[in-house]
C-alpha cells in the first residue's frame, strides 16, 4: 500500500480509522510504505497483525528471502561472511544487519566514508551486543575479503530520489565487477534484491554471472512470504505481537 501516509485511505479518512476499519476485513495486513512512522501508527491502530513490507528505514520481508537463498546455496548460515556493498544506510542494508547477525552470520557494510552512506551506530551497538553474529563497518574495498555473500542494492533507495546526483557521485567506487568479486571467496554468492541498474551498482558480466543468485532470491520472496504468512496464522491469538 503507497502513498496514504499523511492522508488516509481518502480526503477525509485518518490513517487510523482507513486501517482500523481494514483490518475488520482480513485476518492479516502487509503494509508496503515509505516512513517507518507510519508502520508504527499502521500497528497501533490495527487489530490484527501487520507485516512489515517495506519502509525506508527497515526491508525485513526481503531479509527473510535473502536468509532463505543464502541457507539453500551455503547450507549452515552461521560463521558465514556477507559484505554488503554500497549504501550502508539504506533500508535493506539495516535489515541485513539485524536478520543476519541474528542468524549468526558475520556483516561487513562496505560503504563510503560518509555518516549519511554508513549504517546507524546505535543499530551496529545493538546487533554486536544482542546476536550471536558481529557487524563491521568497512570503508575499504578491503571489507569483501573472505565474504562468502557479496549483496548489493541500487544507489538509490526508494525515498531518496532527490539526492540522486550526490548518490551517484559517492557510489562509483563500490560497483560490485569482476575485480571487486574476485577479492572475496572463490565459491562466493552475488545477491541483489532487484530490480538493478546493470552497468551502475553491479555489472552485467557479475549479475549475470554462474556465481549470480539473484533470480533463486526473487523467486525465495514468494517462498519466505509464504512461510511467514502461515507462522503468523497458525499462531494461537495470544501469542501474536503486533
């Protein structure tokens, strides 16, 4: 759902009377939106679970998928290496740090030398302290060293269309191409959510690549969604935290 954040379903609905009235409809909600504010205020005024799609601070649906496709291609996931490269950020790059170390796999965020490009350190303090993996933040190239898992995103993200131009200043130097692939593991993995900007964030010659994964990943969103649809309806009222 886009684009009701500050005005409701209609001209003269609220956000929380358009959602508390959906969710008399429906056993569940999945909400696709653009600020993480408006999640909040879409799980306070339901009463039935809300699914977190999208906003621009956090991609959780998508680190489930990206979690699935890792497990199928590694096997165990713990003691794994996953370089994220490009904006560390961003919201998927957020999420990879909380799913990831949390399944105990380590995360290097490969990202330029700019608060603004560079994950928050609040959220890095917590995943170190709650999960079993560990989360680093590398400005270097250097930071893919090892990495079992390279994953890369647009530079792009959705919300942050009006700062395209520095975007595309800063991002250059953390194109994932053969070379960047070639620092990391010799069996390593290439990830993307898609869609991607080939020839910008990744190259064709890597994306379409035998070590590319990426349409195995599109494809683990529909499988993951599915899981996560029926754990939450198999749950016994009680037990479900929105």
């Amino acid at each position: 759902m886009y684009g009701f954040e500050n005005q409701g379903f209609s001209r003269s609905e609220t956000l929380k009377d358009g959602i508390a009235v959906l969710s008399r409809y429906g056993d569940l909600i999945m909400a696709r939106v653009l600020k993480q504010k408006a999640m909040e205020e879409i799980g306070e005024a339901s009463s039935v679970p809300i699914i977190n799609g999208m906003t621009e601070e956090y991609h959780p649906c998508q680190n489930l998928a990206d979690l699935l496709t890792i497990q199928e291609k590694m096997g165990e996931l713990v003691g794994l290496k996953i370089a994220y490269v490009g904006d560390g950020a961003c919201n998927t790059a957020a999420s990879t740090i909380i799913g990831c170390t949390g399944q105990g796999m380590n995360v290097t965020i490969v990202c330029p030398d700019y608060k603004e490009y560079s994950p928050n350190s609040d959220l890095l303090v917590k995943a170190n302290k709650m999960f079993e993996g560990k989360v680093e933040v590398n400005h270097s190239l250097s930071g893919v060293i090892d990495a079992d898992v390279i994953y890369t995103d647009v530079w792009v993200s959705a919300g942050m269309e009006s700062e395209k131009l520095k975007h595309m200043e800063a991002f250059p130097p953390y194109q994932v191409n053969k070379q960047l692939v070639e620092k990391a593991k010799p069996n390593c993995i290439i990830m993307h959510c898609l869609p991607a900007k080939s020839g910008l964030e990744i190259t064709s010659e890597v994306l379409d690549s035998s070590q590319s994964v990426v349409l195995d990943q599109a494809e683990n969103r529909m499988h993951a969604q599915k899981g996560l649809l029926y754990w939450i309806l198999k749950q016994e009222p009680r037990e479900i935290s929105v």
